[in-house]
C-alpha cells in the first residue's frame, strides 16, 4: 500500500522540531542555520512542510500578534537582508501561500522568540530554489489518481504514475532523474556519451536507450525492463561502471544485477538484490493505461494496488478474503466497477463504512 501518508506525517514533524528549534535559544546561531538549510535543500518536500508548519503557527496566533505571520516574517527578513546589503530577495507570492496544506502542530512546540535571520536564510536561498526548481518543471508530482507523461529535453520520455514525485537533471553532461516516491516508467533517448540514471531510495538503474518501470515503496525499489537493458546497483554501492556488460543476460555481480528485457528485480532496504522480484511485466505494461493486471494475487494484494489510485480506499474485514485469489484487469479509475465484481464471488459482500467500503 502507497506510504505517502507516512511520509507526510514524518516530514511534518522534522519540520516542527525545526520551527521550534530555530525559536529557541541557539536557533540564531551559524551552526544551527547552516544545518536548518542543509535540510531543507534535500528536497522540495522539506520546504513545502516547514512553510506549511509556519503558516499552521501564523494562524494560529491571536490578532495583536499578527506581526508573525509568514508574510510578515517575510519581510522582517527583507528589511534586514537590505540592512545588510544582501542582495535581491524573490519571495513567495500570496497564492503559494494560500495552496500550502495545513497541518496540526502542537501548542508545546511554539515558542514566542521570531528568528527573522533566520526566515531570512528560507526566503533569500530557498523561495528562489523553490519557485524556480519546483515549477519550472525540474519537481514534479502526481496526486491520488493522477498520472502524467513528460517529455524531457534530451526526447526521454517519462510517465508518472499516481501519487509519485520526481526530480530531473538532464542539462549538461548529466542525465538523471530522482524518484522520491512512487512510480514512473522511463523511455530513454540514446545518447551513449550520457547514460541515463534513474536514483530511487534504494537503488540506482543506469540505461543508455531502452524502455523500464521503477516502483519505489518503503523498503524496496523494483525495476521491470520492458525493453533493451539496465544495470541495477544498491545505493550504497560505488557509482555504476560507465561501460556497457559483456552480455545482455541476467549477471549479478557484487551488488549490481543486469536485466534485459522482460525481466524484474527488487533492491531492498538493506541493500539486496532479488531476481525476479517485484510487479509483473503485464502489471507496469499496462499501468499507463490505466489499467491494472492481476495474474493469481490475493485480494489483499488486489486491494492495495487499487487503493492507490483512490481516495476512497476499500478494506477487508475477513482474513478469509484476503488470502482469495484474484484474476482480472481492471480500470484504475473505476472502483465501482471493481466493488461490483468483487459482490460477485461467491462470499464476498461490501457495505459504505465511513471513509471507505468494507469487504466482509
């Protein structure tokens, strides 16, 4: 099952610890900027959530502190940027504002000391980095149900699948895309003076002009290739070797595996490499049009695929049902359909339970 909401919650509360250790009383300190902006450039995740967070506080503040808000912050940081004779700020426009998600923070975690250097340090170095990074096409993002293709400068073509985040780096010398989460089918342009890197949590795939799926879920990064070849090397491994294998068969080697067509393999956490392991071919085949492939799955497995591309997520009461086993293709899109099918078989029934339907 998709562990965004995981990931959100975890984000969140880095980015709380931060607004309120940054209020505190070594918040001022170059040690502690210098560290608040390494993480929030790791990703544009990090500063969506710490501006969400400031944005949570700002309104939370009563009316004769109204001075706290983020705007308001903004340009206490302006003011004293031109104080100092920094140059030019570009700072969030009001709408970027409004669109940031609210999260629930805790009273405990605010303090009543504003750190204006500091917002300085978030507006100078990263409303630049996110407006120009995040919407110019670099970050990109899907929600539940969503899927997009894009196509990149070097003609690489990139589907995105639901509720998935990439980067891209295909300027220059370098050709590389980051899956922060979810999944994209990549068709690579051939370029063999650039080979083509996909960075996932747990694995990087390297491709020259070839067609292959990347999932990354929470403990494991599966690579499917539909087309030509790729090498796969856990992440703690060295950089992957710049020369094409010897052969397009199946070669594990250290802590790199070459997959040639039709074939699959799962990195996990803990930096091993299986063979054979993760979605089916006719499962990453099929996904772009929106369709889903069950060959012989559980309903549980059945289950939370679909879930993934829904809001309205369905449940499974009977551990009986969950152990059945599921054949079928069926529209990512249409859950209904799917619920209807599943009344079908023998057993299984469904009732409107809330947020969700449960099978029971």
């Amino acid at each position: 099952m998709d562990s965004t909401p995981r990931l959100d919650e975890h984000l969140a509360g880095e980015a709380s610890e931060w607004f309120a250790r940054l209020r505190g009383a070594d918040g001022d300190t170059p040690e502690v900027r210098a560290q608040f902006s390494e993480w929030l450039l790791r990703s544009p995740l990090h500063v969506r959530e710490y501006l969400a967070v400031s944005r949570v506080w700002s309104d939370s503040m009563p009316a004769p502190e109204g001075e706290y808000s983020v705007a308001a912050l903004e340009a206490a940081a302006l003011a004293e940027l031109e104080s100092k004779g920094a140059g030019k700020v570009v700072a969030l426009s009001p709408d970027s504002h409004a669109q940031l998600p609210r999260r629930e923070l805790p009273r405990s975690r605010i303090l009543s000391r504003p750190i204006a250097a500091v917002i300085a340090t978030l507006t100078l170095g990263l409303s630049i980095w996110l407006l120009a990074d995040r919407f110019s096409g670099s970050y990109i993002q899907t929600g539940i149900g969503e899927l997009r293709s894009v196509t990149l400068t070097d003609g690489s073509v990139v589907d995105i699948n639901t509720s998935s985040a990439i980067r891209i780096d295909v300027d220059g010398p370098r050709r590389a895309v980051s899956l922060l989460r979810g999944e994209a089918r990549f068709k690579v342009a051939k370029d063999p003076r650039r080979p083509f890197i996909v960075i996932a949590p747990q694995a990087t795939v390297r491709a020259v002009g070839t067609v292959f799926n990347v999932r990354a879920q929470s403990t494991r990064t599966a690579v499917a290739v539909l087309e030509g070849r790729v090498e796969v090397r856990e992440t703690s491994s060295s950089t992957p070797t710049t020369q094409s294998p010897p052969s397009a068969s199946v070669d594990r080697t250290g802590a790199a595996l070459i997959l040639s067509a039709g074939q699959l393999a799962a990195v996990t956490d803990r930096g091993e490499i299986l063979p054979g392991s993760g979605p089916s071919l006719d499962r990453v085949s099929a996904w772009t049009e929106r369709r889903l492939v069950f060959r012989n799955e559980t309903l549980a497995e059945v289950v939370a695929e679909f879930n993934r591309y829904n809001r309205r997520v369905i449940r499974i009461d009977d551990p009986v049902l969950a152990d059945m086993r599921i054949n079928g293709t069926f529209d990512s899109s249409d859950r209904q359909s799917f619920i209807e099918y599943l009344q079908q078989l023998e057993g299984v029934r469904a009732r409107e339970q809330g947020d969700a339907t449960v099978l029971y």
